[in-house]
C-alpha cells in the first residue's frame, strides 16, 4: 500500500523507508560536516542487524553515478530533450544528501515491487499494462465514501467477493461467471467478460 509505482497509489508514507531515510541522512550530515573532529572519526549510526546505512548510502551513490553514465531516457510520451536531470558529479552538500535520499526511495519503493510480483493474487496489478495509475489525496479521501475507498482498495488488491475468491475461501463451490461461465475473477467482473461487455455494462 506503499508503493510508489502501485496502480492505486495512496498518500500514505511507510513508517521503516522514513526510519532508513532518516539514518541515511543522519549518516551523509556527518560525513559532510565542516567540524574537523567529525570528519576524522568514522560515524557509527545503529540501525539493526538486516538493513545498514553505510551499504545503503553507498548503494545509492553507486546508483547515482550508474544514472549520470547512462544519461537521460525518455518515457511515456515525453519527447527527446523534454526532461532535465541533476547529475551526481555537478551537486554539493545539500543537493547530493537530498539526491541519495531520494535514490534510497526509489530503491525501497523497488523492492515493493520485487515482494508484489512473488505475491500471485495481491500482486496482480503488476501485470496491468493497460491500467492507469491513480493517486488519491487526503483531499479525495476525506470527500469520498468509506464504501467507494474500500472498493478502490479491494480491487487493486483482488479481494473482492468474486466467485473465484469466494471458492479460494471456502465459501463457495462454483467459481463461474454465471453470464458467460467463464472463470469469475476481479479482473473478469470489472473489464473481461464478453457478456457484459456487449452488453454495455462498462464504461
């Protein structure tokens, strides 16, 4: 529910990519600090056993200067030339500690996407290509119903009472669509069934 890149993307912020960006920041403050004294002794920043600062900083920069070498690419339908970058070699002081943050980010924000690919069913919405991705405010929360939220939830999510989440429960024998008699999943109800479909029933 994190994910940047999620189909639904919620303005909700993960307590543990905050706490990494936070040491992360705390460790290139130091190593940039103008006191002599902090610059001769090594930082050591506590952060546990699986995550390490000192890797993910470094695994940052690395990035960072991967990028500068690739250069710029194009994508969606932006034209050549249309984007501008800051590179690694170019920034100083604050502008590289907000870049390596950042960067530490998108490599968290990657590794969601990496766990939703293993995840075969709350995971499908990696698979849509064609899907648009919507971002919703606190704004647009606040002003909308609690039903049509869990709804946006739910079926990004596959959890909608489908008959073939209703058999995967145990609550049902028969996964069917009962206008076509195909499989019934999320996805077939919302946009795949040829019944409906020439029916009108989407829009």
């Amino acid at each position: 529910m994190y994910c940047r890149k999620a189909k639904l993307r919620l303005p909700l912020k993960s307590i543990l990519e905050e706490y990494r960006c936070c040491k992360a920041r705390l460790l290139s403050m130091l190593e940039d600090s103008e006191d002599p004294v902090v610059k001769t002794v090594q930082p050591t920043i506590k952060t546990g056993r699986k995550w390490k600062v000192v890797e993910a900083v470094d695994e940052a920069k690395e990035c960072l200067m991967i990028k500068e070498v690739i250069g710029l690419t194009q994508t969606d339908r932006k034209g050549l030339g249309s984007s501008t970058a800051k590179w690694w070699s170019k920034a100083e002081g604050k502008e590289k500690r907000d870049m390596v943050i950042n960067e530490i980010r998108l490599n968290e924000d990657s590794r969601r996407v990496q766990k939703a690919v293993q995840q075969p069913q709350q995971g499908q919405w990696t698979n849509w290509d064609n899907a648009l991705q919507k971002a919703l405010t606190w704004n647009e929360i606040w002003h909308m119903a609690p039903i049509r939220i869990s709804f946006f939830i739910r079926s990004v999510y596959d959890l909608l009472p489908s008959n073939a989440n209703l058999v995967r429960w145990g609550k049902k024998e028969d996964p069917t669509c009962p206008l076509c008699q195909g499989r019934q999943t999320t996805e077939h109800v919302l946009s795949s069934c040829k019944i409906a479909l020439s029916q009108g029933r989407y829009t």
